[in-house]
C-alpha cells in the first residue's frame, strides 16, 4: 500500500460547481498536509497548508484533515475555470522534510 | 523576485548517454531539493541538500544518479547511463529554512522534461 493514495480522475464540473479532492494516507506519524496546485508543464506550486486536524479556510478554498481516518480534504467552491488543473496532496512527518506527494487529482472546470 | 530555475526545459538523450541538469534556487535558501515525477505520477523525493551538504539521498534510484552543490547555491543533478524508466520530469524546489526545523513553503522549478530514447 502506497503512503498516499488519490483518485487521479479525471474530474470535470461546470463553472460554479463544489468541487470536493479527496487524499487518504497510511502513516499516522504525519503532522503537516499540504495541497499543491500544478497547472500543466509547470512546477507544483503550494495552495493550502494544514497542521495536525482540523479545517482551514482560504477565499474559496477549504482544507480538511481528519487524523483519525487518516483522510484529507480540499473543497473549491465556485470553481472557475482558471481552477483546472493538478491538485496533489503532500502531507509530511515532519516541518520542512522531504514531501510525499499523492498521485494528483485531474480537474477540469468549463465554461 | 526571481524564482527557481531550472535548464535544460527539455532533454533528449539516447539511451546510455550522460546527462546533467541543473538548479537555480531562490537566492538565500538553504534547503534543496530533487525531486523525479513521471508521468501521471505526483512528484518522488530523490535527495536533499542544506546549503552544500547533501544530508538525505535515500530517494535516488541507482548509483546511476548524482546530485551536487558545491557552493551552496546552484545544484546539478547528473544521470550516467541514462535508461528508459529514466525519462521523467525532473523538479527542483527550494526552502528558506533546514530541513525540521519550521514548515515552510518549498517552492517548485518548472522542471526539466528528460526524455530517454
């Protein structure tokens, strides 16, 4: 079993839809999970950071962890279509190491 | 500011060719890493540098694989040798602070596309 699993769609919606990315992961030493966005031919770039559980909002984005089913979250409300691209969740064991990325979730988001 | 760099964009090698491709961080920071992404993969760590000690490289996948920064600042990843499963897309990101200390946002390069044929 890999330490991070993604569905890696692909996932299409129509401008203004909930989207809802999900991550789950094996390692229950994992304290940071983070959300990078990486838009195509590009380098990953960071979106959302989260420590330990909770929910942590940004303008139309919300991250969610729930350590006790090991399970992470990304909601995108209205989405545009600017918002198409690679979401991968990293989570980490520790501050500032070494990232293990999910295999990145696909979205398309039209017009 | 300027961000990472990385060259080459793109790489074409014929299979047993030496290759070498390189990283410019962001100036001031300390950590580097590598990391190899193949395609419809999330990003594999490959090594890890504080300033121009390479303290983790758990995640290069043979002895084919070597990273250096001599000065602490430019890095260059070579590949001896080069084989199919090598034809990846290999990132760079670099980190204001060491590696444990405090999260920190590790920010990406381009890429370097390496196509082995």
């Amino acid at each position: 079993q890999k330490e991070v699993e993604q569905d890696p769609g692909p996932l299409s919606v129509p401008e203004g839809a909930i989207v809802s990315l999900n991550c789950t992961y094996s390692n229950s030493a994992f304290q940071y999970f983070m959300w990078y966005r990486q838009y195509s031919r590009k380098g990953p770039e960071l979106l959302m950071y989260t420590y330990s559980s909770g929910n942590k909002e940004d303008g139309r984005f919300t991250a969610q962890v729930d350590k006790s089913s090991k399970y992470i979250s990304l909601f995108i409300r209205d989405s545009q279509p600017s918002d198409s691209a690679t979401y991968l969740c990293a989570p980490s064991r520790q501050a500032g190491t070494a990232l293990i990325f999910g295999k990145g979730t696909t979205l398309s988001v039209s017009s | 500011g300027a961000g990472v760099s990385q060259s080459p964009r793109y790489k074409v090698a014929k299979r047993g060719q030496d290759v070498a491709l390189r990283c410019d961080p962001i100036s001031g920071h300390v950590s580097l890493f590598w990391y190899q992404q193949a395609l419809g993969q999330g990003p594999e760590f490959l090594t890890y540098f504080q300033n121009e000690a390479q303290l983790d490289k758990s995640g290069l996948p043979s002895d084919r694989f070597f990273a250096e920064r001599p000065e602490g600042s430019v890095s260059t990843l070579k590949i001896q040798r080069t084989q199919q499963e090598d034809s990846a897309v290999y990132l760079c990101a670099s980190s204001l602070v060491v590696w444990g200390a405090v999260q920190e946002t590790q920010y990406f390069g381009p890429g370097t596309r390496l196509l082995v044929l």
